[in-house]
C-alpha cells in the first residue's frame, strides 16, 4: 500500500500517513464491524482517499496546489460505505523494491537507509528499530524525519533509476539488514523470530535476481539467505534458541539447500568475489556437513582469512577468531580476539569472549563477559540462551 501510494502521488511522507491513518480507521472500525471480505483493498480505498483529504488541506494553506492539480481524474471518489472494494494488493504490480531503491537513494546517509528501509518496507516500528540498534527512539524517529524530508525537498522520484550499481550495494545490506532482523529479531518485541521479514528479503533478492540475473553478489545474498533460512524448523524448541551444532538436521529443508547451492556456484563461476558470496560459502560448508562434527572448520578458516583481506572489519574479524576457535581450539580463538576491536556495543563479541574464557578456565573472566552480552541483548530467546550459559558457571 505504502509503495502504490508513494508512486502514485510522488509523496513518501504524504503516503505514510496516509496508509497510518488507514490502520487506525480499521482498527477503530473493524472490531464493530467486522473485517471486511477484502481487507486490503478496504484499506487501500480508504488511505487513497485520506491521502486526497490531506492534499486538499495543503492547498487550502497553498502549499500544495500543484500536487492536488496532479491528481488524475475520478482519483478522489467518496470511501464507499459497503465492502465492495475491488483493489487486489497481491496481484498489483510489485512495487516495493521501487520504494526500497527510493530508500536506499545515495543522497541518504548509510544509517538513514537502513532506518527508513526497516521503518517503510519492512514495517519494523520506530521503537523496535531503536532497541534493535540500542539507540534512543527520538534519534530514530529524527532520522527517519530527515530521511522523508530531503527525498521531499530534493524531488527524488518514485521511479527505477535507469542504473542500479550506485545503489546496488546500499539495497543488498538492507536487504541482508531485515532478514537478520526477521531470523533473530533483535528487538524481540514479535517474539525471537519473524518469518514474514526472512521470507519479504527473500523475495526482494528474487526481483533483483530478474533485474541484475548476471550479478555474483545479488545471486551469493539469495544463496545466503536460502542456507540460512533452510534451518527455519530446527532453531527453537518452544521459546529455546537451538544453536547449529545442536539443530537436528534433518528437520532442516534439504531441497533448498540445493537449490542455494546451486546459486552459490552460479555466482562463483562468475570469479568476482565479495562479501555474500563469501558468506554463503561458508553458509554452504555448515549446511552440507552431515553433522556438527563433519563440519570443516579449517576449510572456514581459510575463507575467513580470504574475506579478512577483502573486508577487514570488526565483525569479520570475529567470526574469523570464532572459527579459528572451532578449529584449533580455544586458545587460539581467544589470541585471534586480539586482533578485534571496536565492539564493546556489540552483545555477539561479548559473548564470544564468554565462551573462549569458559572452554579456558577462566570462569569469572567468562561470567563477567556473559554479564556483559546480556546488558546488550534483547530478542528473549537469546538472552535465554546466555543466561543458561552462565548459570553453567557459578558454584
């Protein structure tokens, strides 16, 4: 609804409201009423036609004479009083990687991409996308605000630009940014899992597949994104985070495995390496091992060592010490450590810290950092999991 109404009157801010004053309506009406036999298309009539009311207040305080003259004829008829609405949202043409190119548009900061991305096309609410990312939710809800106005003030369209590269990138991390959020919610305020945002991502990587078919990069994200989700019905028991070496493969979905394997060698094949396709070729080695101990921990470090030189940042650098842990032990991981920093936010090199100090006896070292990666988690499962972890540990 956002991304058909945004296009359709050239106004992301304009559109979020209106399709936010649709919501409410129904929820206002909708437990009286009923649900309408055609939800969607109900509230699509009903945000157009707030959309069209809120215009008509701007060009009364003449400020938008011009969009309200824009608007195509017979575009403002009454909101119908009955439930016969023939607008078919599953079957419009797909317009939201529009509004995720328009998010990702490069006169917007990195940080106010992923925002307004998670904020519009993914439906994650401010306060979510601010524990997500421990930040204050007035911050977010200021960059978010920024965002919309210098794509207003700019006049960026609602249109495919005729390039993707520049933005490429850009839409490839947001893409990445809301799967993660759907596969280990870090804001846990749905639950540990999202399983509409894993398989949203999913689909937006498919349309881009048709767009960019000859690009490694967007096929490896796909292929990713397809190792990972696979493990979707092995990774909770109840609310209880299940960690890889303890899933119960065979409830993991094998077909497409395959099929992910067969995106990673496409994308290979191309000999353009970068940053996914790495990932899902280490994705592919845990995926296809039979079991935990099967899988090859030193061939995963010599990926790591290659990404490392490709994309030497903090977080590769620690899943590189994780994996030299698994490989050559825990004394090993905790030196690889050494060279990580810049993380103190961040709960997963806590507790990264937590497991090399308990596999090497240093139980209060472990327990302290344990204490840490709590104070910085909050998706339920996984603080769950931590705090089993260091209840391990005490006397």
């Amino acid at each position: 609804m956002l991304a058909l109404l945004a296009k359709r009157f050239n106004d992301l801010d304009l559109a979020d409201e209106a399709v936010q004053d649709g919501l409410v309506r129904a929820a206002d009406r909708w437990p009286t009423d009923g649900i309408p036999d055609n939800p969607g298309g109900w509230l699509m009539t009903v945000a157009r036609n707030r959309a069209i009311d809120l215009l008509r207040r701007r060009a009364a305080r003449e400020r938008a004479t011009d969009a309200l003259r824009a608007i195509p004829p017979g575009a403002d008829e009454p909101t119908p009083a009955t439930d016969d609405f023939d607008m078919d949202l599953d079957h419009t043409p797909d317009e939201r990687l529009r509004l995720l190119l328009l998010c990702c548009h490069p006169a917007l900061a990195r940080d106010a991409q992923v925002a307004l991305t998670l904020r519009l096309v993914a439906g994650v609410s401010t306060d979510e996308i601010a524990s997500a990312y421990l930040t204050p939710v007035p911050t977010i809800a200021a960059r978010i605000t920024r965002a919309k106005k210098k794509i207003r003030v700019a006049g960026i369209p609602m249109s495919m630009p005729d390039e993707l590269q520049p933005r490429l990138g850009a839409v490839l991390r947001v893409i990445y940014l809301m799967f993660n959020e759907g596969y280990l919610s870090r804001s846990g305020a749905h639950g540990a899992t999202r399983v509409d945002l894993c398989e949203e991502s999913i689909r937006l990587a498919d349309v881009l597949i048709s767009l960019r078919p000859d690009d490694p990069e967007v096929i490896a994200l796909r292929a990713l994104m397809g190792f990972v989700h696979a493990r979707r019905d092995a990774r909770f028991d109840g609310d209880r985070l299940i960690t890889l070496d303890q899933q119960d493969r065979t409830r993991w979905r094998h077909a497409e495995i395959t099929a992910a394997n067969q995106k990673i060698a496409t994308a290979m094949a191309h000999r353009h390496p970068g940053p996914f396709q790495f990932q899902a070729l280490i994705a592919a080695y845990h995926s296809t091992a039979s079991d935990a101990a099967s899988v090859d921990w030193s061939r995963i470090v010599a990926l790591y060592d290659q990404y490392v030189a490709f994309d030497p940042s903090p977080v590769v650098r620690l899943n590189r010490a994780a994996a030299i842990g698994q490989a050559d032990g825990p004394d090993a991981g905790w030196a690889a450590l050494g060279d990580v920093d810049g993380l103190d936010g961040y709960h997963l090199y806590w507790a990264t810290r937590a497991d090399f100090a308990a596999r090497t006896g240093r139980t209060a070292e472990a327990i302290d950092a344990y204490d840490r990666a709590l104070d910085l988690t909050t998706n339920p499962a996984e603080r769950t999991h931590l705090e089993q972890r260091r209840a391990r540990l005490r006397p």
